[in-house]
C-alpha cells in the first residue's frame, strides 16, 4: 500500500467517461428499450427476481417501501396531445396507458458513484455502474444522489426473514451471485453475472463477444423483444443500430430529437438534461393519430 | 444591572467555581438520571436496529435518509457555538465571553461526539464503519476521496480533535489550580497527570498564550470547514433543493445560530445549578442574547436568498421541492420552522426581554427546535418529492427507532456536559481573574481622572 | 447436450441421489453425520455434467394451458431458472411471469409430501400402497355412472391414460373444467368459422379491433400474442399496426391500445353490428343479409346504447373500411353475459364482412392423433358436476388441477354437495380449498419433476407436442407423477395391457417410439431419436390442414340494453389477470408481489371504480367498500380507475384463498364466490359479467399497497414515459 498505489488505483477506476481519458474498449454494454413494443407484462421484472436472487418482501415492507425490485414497471397515464407533457384529465384513458421498465440507467458519469464514501460503486471500463456489496457500509448516499431512485437497499436481513427464502427455496437462488445482508445497497447490473460469463467464454478462444452471446434476464424474457442490449461500441449490434438510427450519442446531452421538431425520431434518454449520460436509451410510444 | 463584581476575591473565584466539582444543587442529579435513562431509550432502538436491519426506522427507497442525518447536522450546528465563543471571541478580546467561553467549549467537543454517534446509527453496516476511513490495508483500498461524506468524516475528525486540544490547553491554569486545591485522591492524581506541572512562571504564561492562541486561529476556519462540508453533502449532490451554492455559509449562520441558542440555555441551567450567579451574569446574557439576535437575522436573510433563488431560478424541480416544503406533509414543520427560526428571535430585540430569564430558557429552547427542523427541512422533503415522480413518497413518517435515538442523543450530551461540568471548572477562573483585574484597573484608571464608572464593556 | 445412450433414469443417479429417499437436493438437505444418505462425489458424475457449468433441458411449462416450452437451467442437480425454448413456435424462447415462476410451484414450501387420509379434521399421513388399496375398495362395487372425474385441460399421453382408466371402470364421467375459457368463444367459433380455435395473425392485421380480448394479458396463448403483437406494432410495409380496444374495463391489452372504448357493459354485439352498418355507409360490401340485419343500428342508436361516440364509431369504421386486412378479437368481457353467444356471433360477422376470414383469421392444423388432443374445459363442467353432486349421483369424485371449492360461486353450494359424495380423492400439490373437502389428498410431482406430453389448444404452427421431462430428481420421497398414479390405478383393471410400462415414463417412450416415423425418419435408430425428442423437448407435426368455412350467421338477437336493477345498480367485472389467473398459482410469492400493471396493487385485492362514481358514493382510495351481489359479499379496498365504465365496478380473480398456502392464504377476496348464477344463453356457461352488486362503505380506511407513489401516474411535466403521434415519426428507418 503507497500513495503510488492510490494513485494508480485512482486513476483505474475513476475515468471521466464518457468523455474523459480512456475509450470504452472493446466493450461498452447498453440497452434500448422501445416503448411502443412494451406492453408492460412484468416478465422481465420477474426474470430479474428468478435471475438476481431478489427477496420477495411481502406485503408488510412492500406497503413500507421495502421492495426490492431492481427492474420496476412505471404506469403512467398518456398527456393530452404529444406537445404537452401535463396529465390527461379526460374522463376516461382511451389513449391507453404508457408502461416504462425503469432500472439503473447506468449512467457513464453516474452521480450515485462520486458520492460514495467507500468507492463501492464505481464505473467499470466496460461502462457499467458496478456495486461491490462487499464494501458498500449502507451509508445509502449513492441513492440519495441517484436521480433514477432505482437503487434498493437491504433494509433487513432478507436471507434470514422469514419466508423469503424458505428452506426449499433457496434451491433455486442463482449461485453465481451473493445474496446481499442487510445494510447493503443494491440494484440491476446489466446482469454482469452473464456478463463476465460471456467474456470469460470467449476469451479461451481469443475474440471478443458477438451480438447476442450475452442476453440480460429480462432482455432474453420479454415477449415483445422491446429490450435490447449489447455492445453500442460493436457497429454490428442491434443496441448500437438502434442508437445510431435514432441519433442518440452517449457522450450528448440534448439528442437530434430534442433539437429537432419534425425529425421524425423517437429515441431519447430519461432527465438527459442532469447529464449523467445514462446508457439507457427509449424509444417514444407511438399513437396511431388516425384514431 | 449588576455585573461581575469587580472587588471579588481571587480566592473567592478559586472557591466558587471549585465547590461546582464538589456539591451542586440536587438538581445535577436529577438531570444526570434523566440523562440515563434518555440515553438507555437510544441504545435499546440502536441494539434493536443493529439486530434487525435499519428497515425499523422507517427508511425507505427512495426516502433513505432522516432523522439520523437531520439530527447529525443539528449537533454539528450546535458545536459551533464554542468556537465562536472560545476562538472568535478570544481574537476579537471580547472580555465579557471569559465566565462561559469554557463550557461553551465542552459544547462543542461533546456536540461533535454526538453528531459522529449519528453517522455510526445510520450507517447500513455500522460494523464495517472503518472502511470509511483511509487506513493502511494490505488490498490497497482507499476511500472515495471524491465523497462529500468522506470529507466529512475527516473534517469531524480533525475538528473534534482540535476542539479537545483546545478545551484542554485552554484549562491548564485552572487545572493548577484544581490540583492545588484538591485532597488526596484519583482528582488530585487527575488534575496533577493533566496540568502538566503548570506554575505559572512567566515562561509558562507565555508559551500558554502563544499556544492557546495559534489553536484558536486554527480552530476558526475548521469550525468554518466543518460545516461547509457538512452543508457540502446536500450542495455537492445533484438533487432539488440540495444543490444550492449558498448552502456552506447558510449551514455556518445556521450553526452559529443553534450554537448560541443553545449557548444561552445551558448559561441559564449552570447559572442556576452551579450557583454561578456571581460569575454568569445578566450583562453577559445580554451580550450573548444580542448576538444570537444578530445570528438569527443573517440566518433569515440567507434563508430568504435560497428562496428568492430558488424562485427566480428556472429549476422546476428545486422550486417544486420548495412548494412540496411550504405546502406538502411536511408544511407544519416547515412553517415551525420559519416561525422558530425568524419570528420568534424578534424577542430577542426587546431589552426587557433580553435578561429575563424565564423568557429566554423558552426562546432559546424555541430557537433550537427551529434550528433543528431546518435540518430536517433540508433532508426529508428532497426524498418525497425528488427529479423522479414515480417514487414520491409523501407519507414517509419516522418510526419510534429513529425519535428513540434523537431523543436518547440529548441525553447523551447532556451526560457528557453535566459530568464534565463536574469534573472540570466550567468557568475559567484564570480568565475571569485576568477580566476582574483588567476592570478594576480601568477603573481605577477612570476614577483617577475624575470620571465615573459605567460598568464594564 | 445430451449424450448417446442416454438414459434419463440413469442421469438422474449419476447426478448422486438416485435412490436415495430425499432426493437431489444440493448442498442443503442431505445430512452426513447420521449416515443414513450415500453421498457420491461429482467424480463419478457424467462427462456432461461439470459442477459449477449449468445445463439447459427443455421441457414444458405447466402454469397455464398455452403450452410454452422451456428451457430449464440445472447447475448442481437443481433447477435454477425457467427461460423459454427458442425452438418453440408458440413461445419462441419467450415466457410470461406466471411461466418463469413455475420453479416456485417446484420448490414451494408448502406443497403436500405425503397421502394424506381424512380423518376427522385431520389429515393422517399414510402410504401409496394403502391410498392405492383404499380407492380400489372404495370403488369395489360403484357403477361407473357413479364415479366422477373432474380435471382441467388435459391433453397429451395423460389425457390417454386417464380416459382408458375411465373406461376401464366402465364411467363416461370425465368432465373438464376451467373456471376462466374462451369456450362460448369455441362454440361461435364453430358457427362462424367451422372450426372451434382458429389461428390468428395479429402480425398480418393492419388494424386489430379487439373486444374485449387481453390477448397480452391472460388471453388463450399471450406469449405468442405478445410476439405477434410486435411485430404488429413494426407493421409491415412501414406500416404500423393500429389497435383498438372495446371493453367495460381496462385490460393490460386495452392499456396497450391506440384508442380504448369504453363500452356499456354488454353492449359489444351492439357495438360490432354499428360498426358494420357504418362500414356499409361508408361504402363497404354487405351481403344483403347482413345490412338488412344491421340496418337498424344506426350510429346514434348504437351511441346511445354503448356509450361510444358517433364520431369514433366512423372514425373506427374508416379506419377498418381503409386498412385491410384487419382482425377482429372476442374476447371474455364480450363472451360474459347471457347474451355472451348472441355478442360473440356478431363480432365474428364483423370479421366475416371486414374479409378478414382467409386472411388474419386461417384454420388452424387439426391434431393428428384425436387421442392426444386437448379436453378444453368450460365451466358448464362445474355446473354438470354439481348437478350430480346435489342429486347424490356421484359417490366417488376425483380431482385434478382443479379447485372448485374456491371457483365456484357459493351459491352453488359446491362444498356443500362435495361432502354428498361418500369418497373424494383430490391429487394435489397444495392442500388448496377444494383438498380440504377430500377425503383422500394424494400428492403430485411438480412439473418440473414429472413425465408428459402436451398438446395445447392454440396451435400457431403446424401442431406442437410439447415435452415434459424432469429437470431435476423429486424433491420429496413420496409425490407421484400423475401419469405414474393413473398408471397404477389403471393396471388394478388392466393388468395385462399396461404390464409392459414400469412407468409413466416407458409409457410415454414406448408411445412416442411407436410413433417415431409421424416425426423423424424411419431409419433413425430409437435412442437417437428419443435423445433428439428430449433435447428439443418438443416435436412438430404438420397436422391435417383446413379451411375455414365462413358461415354468415343469419340472425343476431341482442338485447336493447342491458338489464339493471335498482337495488343492485353496478355490474361485477370479475377480472382475469395475467399471473393469478383462476387463482391456482397464488401462492407463488413472486406473482403475488408482481404489481399488477394497471393498479400496481401488489399482494391483495381491490376494487376497482371511476372517480365519477366514487365521488358520487363518497368514496376515496384505500376506503374498504363492501361489494354485495345477490349471493354475498365481499369487502375489499378501493381503488379508484378511469379505466372503467362508471356502472362497473371490477375485482380481480385468484387471490382471497383460506388455505393453498402462506403466500396465498388470507390475501384478498375471492369474488368468484358472490357471482350471480347466469349463464350464457346457447352454451350454458356462466355469464361471469352478469353479476350485479351494490357496493357501500365500511367506514374503515387502508392505505392501499402498491408501487405507483404519491405522484400516481402523473409525469408532472417531465419527459419520462413519451409518446409520439404516428404521424410525426418515420418508422421505416428503425435498425
Ligand atoms: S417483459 Fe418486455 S413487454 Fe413486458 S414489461 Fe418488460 S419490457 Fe415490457
Ligand atoms: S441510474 Fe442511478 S444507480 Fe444507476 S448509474 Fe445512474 S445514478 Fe447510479
Ligand atoms: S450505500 Fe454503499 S454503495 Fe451506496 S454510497 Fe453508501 S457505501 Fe456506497
Ligand atoms: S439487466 Fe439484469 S439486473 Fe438489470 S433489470 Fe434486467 S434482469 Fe435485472
Ligand atoms: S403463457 Fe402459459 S404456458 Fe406460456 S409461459 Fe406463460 S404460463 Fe407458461
């Protein structure tokens, strides 16, 4: 330990992306996500609980805010016309509903990851938002600064209360994740599990993962396919195609959309003006205005 | 209006201030077992807390800080009041701060202790605390230097220590004194181990003073520090109603501000349980009360500036925060708050107000409830009503854990204080000797040329 | 994957536990220091099984009749993850929720591990052997016309089994239920179209009306729909479909839609034939029949009845009238009423004139093999059944993958006339409600355990079978596979015939290798061939291609409007959700914790209302309401819905259990119990939209549990969740 090594250390973890010094490479994991193919169905939330090890809380802490659901189905009700963004006050929703999957954005210059007194959650070079639940202290100031609130924290201990894991149960819990204790923050990680996974398989046979190799839990769920995630450095992939067809830049903090009246695009990122450069790309829900 | 009596005794300051480390009123007692079990109240919730996970007080996603972080900035706020006191007043050689710089002193030093208890209560992982701390490790791991909360932790570190090097050096003198008037014993073996073997040589006197005045220089811009870094927690973070330029010198004003509140209402109890009336007297209160009259309107001014920019600013979801804090749940307190905060100190503007004594114990006492829902204002609203509809949360509501532990925190400082109070002189006799002397030299300077004395000044 | 001379039975030991009498358990059950268990290294475990690599088996999903099939990932012996088979045509590597949490049905806590003989209010653990000796006494000497058997769907090799078993005791008494079916649907289907479940191709609609039908939600096979509706929403030629739905309640599909009518409940037929009047006002070709029929409804007319505005009936007629091909959809909202017959025959004539029959609307491949075809069930099942309950025709009943005693409504006194009969035998996983009544509860392997074959009723390509295979050893000694007790039970009769089958398993090798050259190449070899069928974990078949035969229907009686009654002026929309469904599944913690899409209410009931009335009734959210129909009454919280026509009020189905299990026991209500006995009018299917009920305030208020925060679903002018109007976006540049 040296002041050298701190220094090196420093510098390793704490890359002003996505601008800054190093280029993501040969990887920097995104995700698209068309919200006129979401029907809001909740598979993929599900597939996160079957995937991440997340504890089922029940009613009680559920209705005391204590759910632990790192991906969350947003119902919003549609606003008036497309300019304005206030509510509809219509008698009734026949424009339907609007259904947004909200998990961490994770952001490339993430506000929850300056502000953690430990460093257990940093930026990885692959541009993830890592949490290290070994060294998180529970000082819950990453979600306090999270613009998203899409950080969840172990508010007891889930693994020992009573039926979140009953006996049989934690047969089923993926080994190739913790269960987090209590007092450890958590939230979705790209399902880095499936990641790292990916990377190790392919590095035996020295290349660099394709598109699809690597599927997240709820991406590989979702009946609509309305989630889509890969590598936005690989010109090959469908996330990257995506943004580059919607011309939404990862180092940008306004879009061609919002410049922009009749581009005839729908992608945008969420609170893009906060500049944390979330690496969550919507695409808008489209109303048929013929009807 | 009667002040310090200028033909007192030095032997009778020795003996006055000495009989509070031998027999207080029954009322020290009382006190002290309140104080207990106050304290037995916030170590039942932290013991059930620890065992249970941090879900009992209440918290929750997104609503994750409190009480705990509200009530850690309040005991930051309130140890500001010594260093006022005891550094800034000592540059400015405000003579009439010598009888109650000293427990002023203890305030802070006991105020920083119970603020860092705060920080151990809210943390997810209290067992882990350490790795908040930048420690030799074989792993090479370092805290995140980039955290408001690291800084933070150093910042209370570094004051706390200052302020006990301070509050030590500065009683050196008495504790000779101390140690000379004491029978055997383990204080006389205290006051002998901690004076130091203090004579009073010139020599001494003189690297006393040097020394006592370089930690007060020092002491001035850590106690400025330490609350800009605390206020750098809300200011450095991105959320509405946190991210506010102004709030490092409005968290110092509003720190002065509890400090002297609460400066004038332990004045009041000591004076009345020490029998300090010879030494605390009212022309002191004035003064005091004056000052924090002061405090409290440069503290109105800088909460109206945040308003004004906060209004006039074009962030929707600051000035959404600031209409939630006016109108949402939280309105009472926050209206208490501007009431306590900026209404009720324009008491303190009225002479007859300003030494009566029953008046001021309520005031000062109202006067620290404001200060301390400000800080809950500052924390709690930003959570319920943040950039992220979704999660809104307006009926977030803490649960008996977190009032059982701020509750208990007050006894643990009064604790603190009042055995301090008992084992240590809570007025400095050098220094009320040194002012005696300084004033009946004046006047007698004064009589000498025929004019009359005015009281002190 | 999988090896040559594989054997599954074989698999299962070289993982360590076979026969061992607690099973594949990992790490956690098997104790050492007594002795009593072998514990076999990982030394000897098969070169395909690598500690700390998963596996992938397919098999089926059983948590609905769609018929997914799936991918189960084994790391360790133990089934980890539910995720769909790629190779599926239904499914297509896709799942729901309901599907994924298949694995908590496998390793619930409160499943039943023991036959368990009533005795008083007890349930006394005994054995197989004297389960098996005390049916075959109880049945010793019962006429076959007494013995009932009542299941849900069924299909596949379990279908065969049992219906030989029932010959074998000389019964015709197998009745299918399902207490939630399209099966007044199936029945105007066959008048409509010829053919009771034909395929639709949302993907090939320009425009999908759909009344009523949530076929993104629970209707018939949502993952398939799902899928279709995707590319629906891309649209073909740069196109983008166009959905509207027609429904009294918001479904998740009606959220999904373009433009949501609400209609009088009921008033769908009316609603269909407008729009078919105004299609021939606009200029389409009626046959002369059919506007002579609909000529009556003239737009005001059906404004006035349905509630829909004039203007969105022609704008939803032009609509229709200019992009074709479109697709009708039926769905139970429309079928839920007395006249639920008369509705549906008019939506599929608006089908029929939109010329969409042929087109979105094809005939699906008929199962090759009549044996194995899907039972479907309906509920005009349960009324039979009760029926003969009452009347004391039955004295031994058998259930399976049924609950009756919870879905029927009380009035119909199941329970009641459940105890009429001298024997009940209940196969069971939990000791759910209608378990409780039996007098024998005999305990299943899960599916992820057991043996199958599936054929499910909504064959989108060709005709699938799906496999079952276990993913894993049973977790407890002494659950049975169904097909392994009917088997059983079958060779107390048929001794001779069934002696060559062990069990279930070589029942359905010997039965899929007989008919090996239906699927592969005759010359495969058998071992090949069945380690090929358990790998893909499914086989396709062509299936006999038809034709639809497009039927007009020649009257269409519905009724004016729809009754009301003063003293119970709300109708009940008892709502289907797509993970609770009838309730079978609800003590699967993670559907109970699933926020329900529209509401977000998790873990309990609630009762939906449009603030209009609500306000009228005083009543705020969270207030409890009591819901009072003619045969009962529930109590549950409000929740206030503009999703939902003023004169409707809507609970959700599957929750309000007294018993099946912690997850499921105590939350919410059950509003099955206080529907009203009305029945579709052709079919005989309970009207479950007939129900009329009165609802009042207790006076007690909760504060609703939910995810939706205090800002409900309001953006306060933030860009979060944004729409854009189709006309404003270029959609043929997408990647
Ligand atoms: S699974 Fe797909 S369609 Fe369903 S809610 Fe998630 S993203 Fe939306
Ligand atoms: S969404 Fe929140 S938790 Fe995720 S990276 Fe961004 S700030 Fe951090
Ligand atoms: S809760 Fe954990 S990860 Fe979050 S800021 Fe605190 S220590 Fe860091
Ligand atoms: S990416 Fe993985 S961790 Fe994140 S929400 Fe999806 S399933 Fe959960
Ligand atoms: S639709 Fe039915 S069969 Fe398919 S995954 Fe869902 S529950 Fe399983």
């Amino acid at each position: 330990m040296s002041v050298t090594n701190l220094l090196e250390n420093w510098s390793e973890f704490r890359h002003a992306h996505p601008v800054g010094d190093v280029p993501h490479d040969p990887y920097k994991w995104a995700m698209s996500i068309d919200l006129d193919a979401c029907t809001g169905c909740n598979a993929c939330s599900v597939a996160c609980y079957a995937e991440n090890n997340l504890p089922v809380v029940g009613k009680e802490k559920y209705a005391a805010g204590h759910s632990m659901h790192w991906m969350r189905i947003e119902r919003y009700w549609p606003v008036d016309d497309t300019t304005s963004l206030e509510p509809a006050t219509r008698e009734f929703p026949d424009q339907g509903a609007q259904f947004l999957p909200m998990m961490c954005q994770q952001c490339e210059a993430a506000p929850c990851e300056t502000v953690c007194p430990v460093g257990a959650t940093n930026h990885t070079p692959d541009g993830l938002n890592s949490q290290a639940y070994n060294r998180c202290v529970g000082s819950r100031y990453c979600s306090a600064n999270c613009p998203f609130k899409v950080r969840y924290f172990n508010w007891y201990d889930y693994p020992t209360t009573e039926n979140v894991w009953p006996a049989e149960m934690t047969q089923q819990l993926n080994p190739d994740i913790t269960l987090r204790s209590k007092g450890v923050m958590e939230k979705c990680t790209f399902c880095v599990q499936r990641i790292r996974a990916g990377e190790r398989s392919v590095k035996n046979e020295g290349r660099v993962l394709k598109d699809g190799e690597v599927q997240t839990a709820c991406q590989q769920v979702c009946p609509t396919g309305a989630i889509t995630f890969g590598n936005l450095i690989d010109s090959e992939s469908k996330v990257h195609q995506q943004w580059k067809a919607q011309r939404v830049e990862l180092t940008a903090d306004e879009q061609e959309k919002d410049k922009e009246a009749d581009s005839g695009l729908r992608g945008y990122r969420i609170l893009e003006e906060l500049r944390a450069y979330p690496s969550v790309m919507y695409m808008e829900r489209v109303r048929e205005s013929a009807i | 209006m009667k002040d310090i009596n200028e033909d007192i005794a030095w032997a009778k300051i020795n003996k006055d201030v000495l009989k509070s480390l031998e027999s207080p009123r029954k009322l020290y007692w009382v006190i002290l077992a309140v104080a207990i079990a106050m304290i037995s109240v916030a170590v039942g919730c932290e013991v059930y807390q620890y065992n249970m996970g941090m879900g009992v007080s209440n918290l929750n996603n997104p609503h994750v800080w409190g009480l705990y972080i509200a009530t850690f900035i309040f005991w930051i706020g309130m140890s500001h009041s010594g260093t006022l006191l005891s550094a800034i007043l000592h540059l400015m050689h405000a003579d009439w701060r010598k009888p109650i710089y000293r427990f002023a002193e203890a305030m802070t030093t006991f105020s920083l202790m119970t603020a860092g208890l705060f920080v151990m209560v809210h943390l997810g992982r209290l067992w882990q605390f350490y790795y908040s701390l930048p420690y030799p490790n074989d792993r090479g791991l370092w805290p995140n230097f980039q955290s408001p909360l690291l800084w933070d932790a150093m910042a209370i570190f570094t004051y706390l220590s200052s302020s006990i090097l301070f509050l030590f050096v500065g009683m050196i003198p008495d504790l000779a004194i101390c140690r000379d008037n004491m029978h055997d014993g383990w204080r006389k073996k205290l006051y002998t181990w901690l004076s130091l073997g203090w004579e009073g040589t010139d020599r001494q006197w003189r690297n006393f003073r040097i020394t006592y005045l370089t930690i007060a220089c020092f002491l001035i811009p850590l106690a400025v520090s330490v609350h800009s870094i605390v206020a750098s927690d809300f200011a450095m973070s991105q959320q509405p109603g946190w991210h506010v330029t102004s709030f490092p010198p409005y968290f110092v004003a509003g720190a002065l501000y509890s400090g002297c509140a609460a400066i004038i209402t332990l004045f009041i109890i000591l004076r009345y349980t020490f029998k300090f009336e010879e030494y605390m007297t009212l022309s002191i209160l004035k003064k005091t009360v004056r000052l924090t009259f002061a405090i409290a309107m440069i503290w109105t001014y800088l909460n109206a500036i945040e308003f004004a920019s906060v209004w006039y600013g074009h962030d929707q979801p600051s000035k959404d925060v600031l209409i939630q804090k006016a109108t949402g749940p939280y309105a009472p307190f926050w209206w208490g708050m501007i009431f306590c905060g900026s209404i009720v100190p324009l008491m303190l503007a009225f002479k007859r107000f300003q030494t009566n004594i029953p008046v001021l114990l309520v005031t000062s006492l109202l006067l620290n409830l404001g200060m301390w829902l400000e800080r809950w204002m500052i924390v709690a609203p930003t959570f319920s009503h943040g950039y992220y509809p979704w999660t809104w949360d307006h009926n977030q509501w803490p649960s008996w854990v977190q009032w059982g532990i701020v509750f208990g925190s007050f006894g643990w400082f009064t604790l603190l204080f009042m055995v301090f109070c008992k084992v240590f002189p809570s007025v400095s006799m050098y220094e009320v000797k040194e002012m005696v002397y300084h004033r009946s030299r004046a006047t007698k300077k004064l009589e000498a040329s025929g004019m009359q004395a005015k009281g002190a000044h | 994957m999988i090896d040559n001379n594989f054997d599954r039975r074989d698999f299962l030991k070289v993982l360590g536990w076979g026969g061992a009498a607690v099973a594949l358990t990992g790490c956690g059950n098997t104790s050492v220091q007594d002795g009593k268990e072998t514990v076999v290294s990982y030394v000897e475990a098969a070169a395909y099984v690598a500690p700390g690599i998963s596996t992938y088996f397919n098999s089926t999903c059983a948590q609905c009749e769609a018929g997914c099939s799936v991918t189960g990932r084994v790391r360790e012996g133990r089934v980890l993850k539910l995720e769909g088979n790629a190779d599926s045509v239904i499914n297509r590597g896709k799942m729901c929720g309901l599907g994924q949490a298949g694995v908590q049905h496998h390793y619930n806590p409160d499943r039943v591990r023991e036959p368990l003989l009533r005795n008083g209010d007890k349930g006394e653990t005994i054995t197989w052997e004297k389960a098996y000796e005390l049916i075959a006494q109880k049945l010793n000497g019962v006429s076959g016309d007494n013995i009932d058997f009542m299941t849900g769907t069924i299909s596949g090799h379990l279908k065969v089994l049992l219906s030989n078993y029932m010959d074998s005791l000389a019964s015709k008494n197998h009745f299918v239920y399902e207490a939630i079916s399209p099966a007044v649907q199936r029945a105007a289907n066959l008048k409509s179209y010829g053919v009771e479940m034909p395929r639709f191709h949302i993907n090939k609609a320009k425009v999908v009306l759909s009344f009523g039908a949530d076929f993104l939600g629970a209707w018939v096979s949502p993952v398939h729909f799902s899928q279709q509706y995707a590319q629906f929403r891309k649209g073909s030629d740069g196109q983008r479909g166009v959905l509207v739905q027609v429904e009294s309640k918001m479904t998740l599909t009606g959220a999904n839609a373009d433009r949501w009518l609400v209609v009088k409940p009921g008033t769908e037929g009316v609603l269909a034939l407008g729009v078919i009047n105004a299609l021939g006002l606009a200029g389409l070709s009626l046959p002369a029949a059919v506007a002579a029929m609909v000529k009556p409804y003239d737009k005001e007319r059906v404004s006035q009845e349905t509630g829909v505005s004039t203007d969105h009936l022609v704008k939803l007629a032009a609509i229709l009238k200019e992009r074709s091909p479109s697709l009708v959809l039926l769905g139970s909202a429309a079928e839920g009423y007395a006249h639920g017959s008369q509705n549906a025959a008019a939506i599929n004539l608006l089908n029929q004139v939109l010329g969409n029959v042929g087109k979105t609307i094809e005939a699906a491949a008929s199962v090759p093999f009549p044996q194995v075809a899907p039972s479907l069930g309906n509920s005009a099942a349960l009324r039979m059944v009760n029926n003969r309950l009452a009347d004391g025709q039955t004295k031994v009943l058998f259930t399976y993958g049924v609950n009756p005693v919870f879905t029927a409504p009380k009035e119909t006194n199941f329970a009641a006339n459940m105890a009429k009969a001298g024997f009940k035998v209940a196969f069971a996983h939990y000791l759910d409600e209608t378990a409780l009544q039996a007098d024998l509860v005999l305990p299943l392997d899960s599916a992820l355990e057991d043996w199958g074959t599936h054929i499910a009723e909504y064959q989108p390509d060709g005709v699938q079978i799906s496999i079952q295979q276990p993913l894993m050893e049973k977790l407890h000694a002494n659950t049975r596979g169904m097909g392994d007790v009917l088997l059983t039970l079958i060779k107390k009769n048929r001794a001779a015939e069934y002696a060559a089958f062990e069990d279930y398993y070589a029942y359905v090798r010997t039965a899929l290798l007989q008919n090996k050259r239906q699927f592969a190449d005759v010359g495969v070899d058998d071992e090949v061939f069945w380690n090929d069928l358990l790998s893909a974990g499914l086989v396709n078949v062509a299936g006999t291609s038809n034709k639809l035969v497009a039927k007009l229907a020649s009257e269409i009686k519905l009724p004016a409007a729809v009754d009301t009654d003063a003293k119970f002026p709300l109708r009940l929309i008892p709502s289907v959700t797509a993970s609770l469904r009838d309730g079978r599944h609800a003590n699967q913690p993670w559907l109970q914790e699933s926020p329900d899409p529209l509401t977000t209410i998790v873990w309990d009931s609630w009762v939906e209302i449009h603030p209009k009335k609500a306000a009228e009734l005083g009543i705020v959210e969270g207030d409890i309401v009591e819901v009072e129909s003619k045969n009962g009454t529930v109590k549950a919280q409000a929740y206030l819905f503009n999703g939902i026509h003023p004169d409707a009020v809507s609970i959700p189905l599957g929750r309000g259990h007294d018993a099946m299990g912690r997850y499921a026991k105590g939350f919410g209500v059950n509003p099955f119990a206080i529907l009203d006995r009305v029945f579709d009018d052709e079919t005989g299917e309970l009207a479950m939209h007939e129900t009329l009920v009165k609802i009042s305030k207790t006076g007690k208020r909760v504060i609703v549990v939910k995810d939706e925060g205090a800002a409900g679903g309001n953006q306060h002018g933030k860009k979060i969740a944004v729409n854009i109007a189709s006309d404003q976006v270029e959609l043929s540049g997408e990647a």
